[in-house]
C-alpha cells in the first residue's frame, strides 16, 4: 500500500536568508562605488556582488536543483551575465562601471524579492 502523507515540494533553489545577504552585498558594493570609497574593502563589495547576486537571481527562477548545482549555477551565470553586461555598455559607447552597478544590483534584487516563494504559492491554492 501507498502512504497517504502529501509530497512536500523541494525547497527553494534561493532561500531567504540568500536573497537578504544579496540585498546586503548589493547595497554595500553600490554604497562603495558611488561614494567613490577606495581600498580592499572595495574590491571585496564589488566582487562578492559581480560573483553572486546576478546568478543568484537567475537561480531563483529555475527549476529545483541539488545545492551543489545551484552553486555552480549562480557563480558561473553571475560571471557571465557581468561580462555581457559589460561588453553591451562597450559596445553602446555608455561604459559607467559605477551606474551600470547600480543598475544591475536594482534589476538583480527586484528578480530576487519580486519572485514569490514556494510557500506562498501554495498558500494560494
């Protein structure tokens, strides 16, 4: 005989506590940026943000995926949404590394909080 206990759904590629650390990054690597503030600490903001927070935002709009693969999937999409980013401002003759930044932390982080979780999907049916 089968069971009769629901299946749960898999959890969420991008878990909350993600997505606020995402936020956190993105505002300190903009603050940093616009504020013209210089040193490692910089470096590190802007890094960490160009590394995680695009693919991170992508990730949490496919399909479920084991926790391996998810960190797979946001560095190396991350990394190459940056660089195509990039390379269109270049191409366009609108090259601002500072605004773009700030451009792609608005977008990254409205994806991010913008796509509702799981949980509140099935609290609506």
């Amino acid at each position: 005989m089968t069971s009769s206990a629901p299946l749960r759904p898999p959890p969420p590629n991008v878990p909350r506590l993600w997505s606020v650390a995402a936020l956190v990054v993105s505002v300190a690597a903009v603050a940093m940026a616009l504020g013209d503030f210089g040193g490692p600490f910089r470096v590190l903001a802007v890094l960490s943000f160009m590394v995680l927070v695009p693919g991170a935002a992508l990730a949490s709009r496919m399909a479920p995926m084991p926790p391996a693969a998810v960190v797979g999937v946001v560095v190396a999409s991350s990394l190459a949404i940056c660089c195509l980013w990039s390379a269109a401002a270049l191409w366009l003759h609108l090259w601002s590394p500072n605004v773009m930044l700030a451009v792609l932390a608005v977008l990254a982080n409205s994806v991010l909080f913008a796509t509702p979780s799981r949980a509140q999907l099935r609290s609506r049916s």
